[in-house]
C-alpha cells in the first residue's frame, strides 16, 4: 500500500485525512470512517494499529507513536496529531 496517491475533496478532509482514512480502510478491512470512528471500536488492535503506524511512516513520512493511535479519542484526532507531526518534523 506504500505511496498512497489521492486527491482531496471536500467532503473527505484534507488531503493528509484523505491519506490515513485509506490507510485505515485497508487496515480495518472496512469500507468507510466517519471522522468521529475510533480505531477501536471500529475493529483495530495492536496488529492492525502496527500496520497503520507503519504505513503513515511510509506513505507520509510521519513518525507517531503506537500508543498515540491506540488513545487517540476518534480519526479527526489521530489526522490531527499525524498533520502536527508532519509539521514538526519538517521544521
């Protein structure tokens, strides 16, 4: 799934959004998040949650904590600090 191209629209966030909503799409093996799903609850565990920390590294350069996934209260937060660390990284 590496390099993950997409285009934004509207209704789907920012690009970034757009980006980790399929990485959590093909990691949930489901077929859509609404911005307040939570990773849990939507079926993630530690396997899966490994593989979406994996992804957003390769496919966005960002370095996020397991743990940052596993509390993250819902999609919108996790986007949230993944957009965060992005910028931090690039300072």
């Amino acid at each position: 799934m590496s390099n993950i191209s997409s285009n934004p629209s509207p209704d789907h966030g920012t690009e970034i959004e757009q980006l980790i909503r399929k990485i959590w799409l093909y990691s949930l093996e489901i077929d859509d998040v609404k911005s307040e799903d939570n990773f849990i609850k939507l079926g993630g565990d530690s396997l899966r949650a490994m593989q979406v920390i994996t992804l957003v590294r390769e496919d966005l350069g960002a370095e996020v904590p397991l743990a940052r996934l596993l509390d993250a209260c819902n999609f919108r937060e996790f986007c949230s600090y993944v957009e965060q660390a992005l910028h931090e990284q690039a300072e």
